[in-house]
C-alpha cells in the first residue's frame, strides 16, 4: 500500500503523537508499505536537507501552544503530491490543518480516510483564554464535525473510545493502543546516568518523564515528596522534560525547601530516553489527561515499575504488582511509592511484564494498524460498489 500519514506534528517535535507516528512508519515500512508524511514546517529543520518522504507545508505556531505547528497553505499542493504518488489510503493524525487537508485529499482521490483519535481536549481548554473561550460542548462539536464521513476511527484506548462515542460519532472505531520499539528500552545503558546526573549507586531514584504542562499534575508529586523523604531521607525525584509549567514547578521546588531532592532536567534527546528509564528505581506520574500514555509502556519496556494516577486504562494495564501500581490520593500514591523504594525487590515477578511485552510491542501495533486499513479498504470498496449499483 502506498499511505499517507498527515499530521501536524512530527520529528524533531518531541511529543507523544510524534513518536507514536514514528513508531508506525517504521512498522509499515517493515511489512513492505511506502509511507509518505505530509507535516509542517519546522524551524528546527534545515530547508535544504532532504528528508526521505516527508513533505512539509508551510505553517505558523499554534495559538497558545507556540511549540506546535499549524500549516496554513498547502490544499492544492498536497493533493497534486498524494495524487503523484497514486496513494491508497490517507491516515490523518490531527483535527486541524494537516487533517483537515488530508480529508481533502482522501475526497478527491476517492480513497478511504481513517483518523487516530490522540488527544482529550476538554482537559486542555484551560491553555485557551483561561479556560473561558471554549467549553466541553465546544470540543464535542468539533470532534463530531471533524470524524463526519470519516471510514474508521483508531483509539489508542477505550478511554477515548468511549469519550467519542459519547460526542455521538457515527464513524466506526477500532481501539489500537500504540506500541513502542521494545528493544530501543531494553538496551544496555549508554554510560552511567547516574553518575552523569550526581546520584550515588545506591540513591533512591524517582523519574517524572514528560513535556512539563500543567495537566501532567507533576505538582501533586512534588507536594508529596516531604512525606516520602520522611520514610526514605535520601530519595530523590529526577524531573525530565520541559514545558509551559517548568518555572512554576522551579518555584513549587524552591519554595518548599526541596531544591536539594529535586532535579530538572531539561527536554532530552529521544534517542537517550532509555537511559533515564534504565537509571531511576521507580516511575511516577499524577496525570489524568493521558489518552493512552506512551511513557507508562515506555517504563515497563524498560524493566521500570510504576506508580501512576488511577484510571480505566492504568489500572487494566498495571493490574499485578510487579508493574507498578495505580494511586488514587496524595496518601495513597506516598504509601505505594515508599513501599517500592523500601521493598524493591518483594514484586519480582518476570511472568506478567513478559505476558504485557507484546501486547505493547511496536510489531503488534504495526499489525493490528495494517489489518485496520484493509479492513477499510474492503468496506469501502464494497460500499462504492453498492453506491454504484443504486445508480
């Protein structure tokens, strides 16, 4: 199949959309597809350098998240392009510019169009005038008129499958949690992290691994930590990422007198998220805005139990001990915590993580995406042919 994945954002944009897209271009490319990307512009990518089917259209930063990309021309030109390369089917990955061009172009070269759902807006409204231009109802609309005459529906949860089913789209569903490279966390250490970041062989090591947003709560984990320094006195908490709400969690930090357990970070390099999943002793995150939550697998892919916020889908993927743990409340989430760093090895078990292994695998993932298309594919031939025969 010849495919063309639209999205508004993609590498050397750091984010989980963009890896998840990754992910699958390798996965299809594997299995024999041509895959082509239509994104944006992106001020970090030099113009002259060639980038192997990739086609980027000009774009501006995206109002109130100025780290991300929105085209604004390039209808006509994308589908003289997808036309050019005889596409079969258009997967967009995004509701604004890049998939609404790719619904364009699907139109107009009569092929199917399926969309991957990956963002719950309704817990990002507030980034938006504060909160007091759009409502739920608005992202309910929106969604609805965006997954109109869409062939099928990707949900890399049934979190947001359900939530699109309650905006009352029509268009089919399929849920396909994305997968990761497996092997990429496994991997030996690129050198000694800890020493490279100052902590002793022996220290306790907590890892919050994300783009530094409000609606990651990275906040309520800090606000925990002088209760958990009261049972392990020497934990620390590694904070990786940046973002809109670094300088807020800097001063959360400095003003509880924690500077000296507390560590930023900075954005990393993707290529050496490994090496921080290798390095702490236990994952945490308060997040309730995950769509599916990349860094979750990404930790248990790399042998990292965790402790993360309750939720359908936390507590169907961590459902044994020796995973991790989903936590409710600020007590809750300092007793689970303490208990790892205190009994490290009490939840050894290798059978349930190898078990969840490929079920989260990249080559899992990348077959259950190509069944999807061909199912597509068949169900909209077979409905163009019906179409045909009423005429």
């Amino acid at each position: 199949m010849n495919i063309g994945i639209f999205t508004d954002t993609y590498y050397p944009q750091v984010s989980g959309v963009a890896t998840s897209i990754k992910v699958l271009r390798n996965q299809l490319e594997r299995a024999g597809h041509q895959v082509y990307i239509f994104t944006t512009t992106d001020p970090h990518v030099d113009k002259n350098i060639y980038e192997r089917n990739i086609f980027r259209f000009t774009s501006i930063p995206f109002v109130s998240f100025t780290d991300r990309r929105i085209a604004v021309r390039g209808l006509f030109k994308a589908y003289q392009v997808a036309k050019d390369l005889g596409l079969d089917i258009v997967h967009t990955q995004t509701e604004f510019s890049m998939g609404m061009i790719g619904k364009f172009v699907a139109k107009q070269l009569k092929i199917p169009c399926i969309h991957t759902y990956h963002t719950m807006y309704e817990d990002y409204l507030h980034y938006i005038a504060n909160g007091k231009l759009l409502k739920p109802y608005h992202v309910k609309e929106a969604t609805r008129a965006y997954c109109y005459h869409l062939n099928g529906i990707v949900a890399p949860s049934h979190r947001v499958s359900k939530t699109l089913k309650g905006y009352g789209v029509k268009a089919p569903i399929r849920i396909v949690p994305t997968g990761i490279d497996i092997n990429q966390y496994e991997q030996t250490p690129d050198g000694d992290y800890r020493e490279k970041l100052g902590y002793a062989p022996e220290t306790p090591v907590l890892l919050s691994l994300s783009r530094l947003a409000y609606e990651k709560n990275i906040h309520e984990v800090i606000a925990a930590l002088p209760a958990i320094i009261e049972q392990v006195p020497t934990v620390q908490l590694c904070i990786v990422g940046d973002g809109p709400a670094r300088e807020t969690l800097e001063n959360q930090v400095k003003d509880a007198g924690l500077s000296e357990h507390v560590q930023f970070t900075g954005e990393i390099d993707n290529d050496e998220v490994y090496n921080y999943y290798q390095m702490a002793d236990l994952f945490v995150s308060a997040s309730n805005s995950e769509s599916q939550g990349l860094t979750y697998i990404e930790a248990m892919a790399a042998g990292l139990k965790t402790v993360v916020a309750t939720s359908p889908y936390t507590d169907q993927l961590l459902d044994d001990p020796s995973l991790g743990t989903t936590f409710s409340s600020e007590t809750s989430l300092v007793r689970d915590v303490v208990r790892y760093l205190q009994h490290p090895h009490a939840f050894d078990d290798p059978k349930p993580r190898q078990k969840k292994l490929y079920q989260i695998s990249a080559e899992y993932f990348g077959k259950q995406i190509i069944n999807y298309y061909q199912d597509v594919q068949l169900a909209y031939s077979e409905t163009n042919k019906s179409a045909n025969i009423s005429d």
